[in-house]
C-alpha cells in the first residue's frame, strides 16, 4: 500500500527507467497499488521494452457479483503481464489458505497474465553456534508449492514463476544467505520435477525475496543461484532499487 500518492508512484517508475534503460538483458516488473495500474502503464511501456507491469493481487473468478475484488481478466486488460499471488501478507492479514492461491493461479493462467507464486515457512527451526540454519527446509514449503500447483497443466508451467520468501527474512534485517537460496531452489526443483518433468522444472525461474539491498542482491544471484529478486521495501527508494537492478546486471556478466 504504498506510495501515498500518484505522483510519488510517478516520479520512482521515472527515476528507476531514466537509470536503467540501457540495460537490456534484465527484466524488471513493477507491482504497484491497484489504483496505479492504469497511468503507469504509459510509463513503464514508453520508450523501453524490458519494464512490465504487474499486479499485488487478483481475484479468482473472472468476473461476478464480488464488490472489491479485481480480476485477472481487468488486470490484463489494464496492461499486465504479471501478478503476484500467495504473498506472505496475504495469508497473515486475509486469511488466504492453499486452496484459495490454488484457485487464484489458475485464474490468472487462465487471463494469460504470467504467475509470480510465493511460498515460504514462518520461522526457523534450529541454529549451529555459529547462527547458522541447519535444517531442512519446512515441509510446509512443500505442501504450499504442491496444493498452487493442484490442476496445473504441464504447458502451463512456463508462465509461473515460484518465488521462495521466508517470512522471517521479510522486513527483518535478517536475510536468508545464497546457501540457504541455492537449497531452496534445488528443493523446489526437485518438488517440481516429480510433479511434472525434470525438463520442464529446469525452465521454471525461482526467485528470492526477503531484506533484499544492493549490499546483497548479487550474491544472492551469483552464489544462491536466484533467477531474480522480489524486492519490497527498498524498491520505494529509486537509488536503492536501480543499484539493486544495476548489481544484477553485473552479477549476470
């Protein structure tokens, strides 16, 4: 729910593509506020093929008698390419159970919009005496993964992206570190695999996203393996976000 305003929603799209234009092998997608959706669309199209549009949220019927909701299809008809769906703060704040994300993803495969799907445990078991994690990641992360996929159709796998955030990593100061990120990534990979082909899981894209800062974010590509970044706070601040983005780009040289 942020920026407060339009303007302040203008002026970091602005500032981040007068930054990063140049750069063309990185895609960045930008997920305001709903009520944004709309006057950014020119901005992020307008002179720059690599920035997309997307969306916080969606509803899972296509259309209805649902007062407040907005749909997958209105949300491609505004311009989207993208839609967050399962964010940690949609299941601790509105209750959002499994079967719902469920439902929500294939609305939204179904609108032809691409999926950004977050999955992720609460808290962290046990540490070493060195602060380290040493266990195996929460079944939980499995049962999330499994349950967004139920009815997913094979050829429609491509348009999902799974994205692991840690709810203790998020807004905490207390980043997952690439080790932690590589496992994940080759659990969620082998989760997929079995659901479908080991082929077809090695095309999925698996980012980060939990107290990403340009201080991080390449390691977190370079040694954790991340496809890509979800970055949240920081991507409020157009100096931060661009070094962020710009720290990608040279991890990816």
């Amino acid at each position: 729910m942020n920026p407060q305003t339009l303007k302040e929603a203008e002026n970091l799209l602005n500032s981040v593509k007068q930054e990063v234009q140049s750069i063309k092998n990185i895609e960045v997608v930008f997920c305001p506020p709903f009520v944004y959706l709309f006057p950014l669309r020119g901005i992020s199209r307008r002179e720059t093929g690599f920035m997309k549009l997307g969306a916080q949220n969606c509803f899972y019927e296509q259309n209805g008698a649902y007062t407040g909701e907005v749909s997958s299809v209105m949300l491609k008809e505004l311009g989207c390419e993208y839609v967050i769906i399962g964010h940690s703060e949609r299941k601790k704040y509105f209750g959002e159970t499994n079967e719902i994300i469920n439902k929500k993803v294939r609305g939204a495969l179904l609108a032809d919009l691409k999926v950004i799907l977050c999955i992720g445990e609460d808290t962290r078991d046990s540490f070493d005496s060195k602060g380290r994690w040493i266990n195996e990641l929460d079944p939980k992360v499995k049962e999330q993964l499994v349950a967004a996929l139920k009815d997913i159709k094979k050829s429609k796998l491509s348009d999902i992206i799974v994205t692991y955030e840690p709810v203790w990593a998020i807004g905490t100061g207390n980043p997952a570190t690439p080790d932690d990120i590589l496992s994940a990534k080759i659990f969620i990979r082998k989760i997929l695999s079995d659901l479908y082909t080991r082929k077809e899981a090695d095309k999925v894209r698996v980012l980060y996203g939990g107290s990403t800062n340009k201080k991080n974010a390449a390691d977190f590509i370079r040694e954790g393996q991340a496809d890509g970044l979800l970055v949240g706070g920081a991507s409020l601040d157009a100096g931060e976000f661009v070094a962020i983005i710009k720290s990608i780009n040279n991890a990816n040289s």
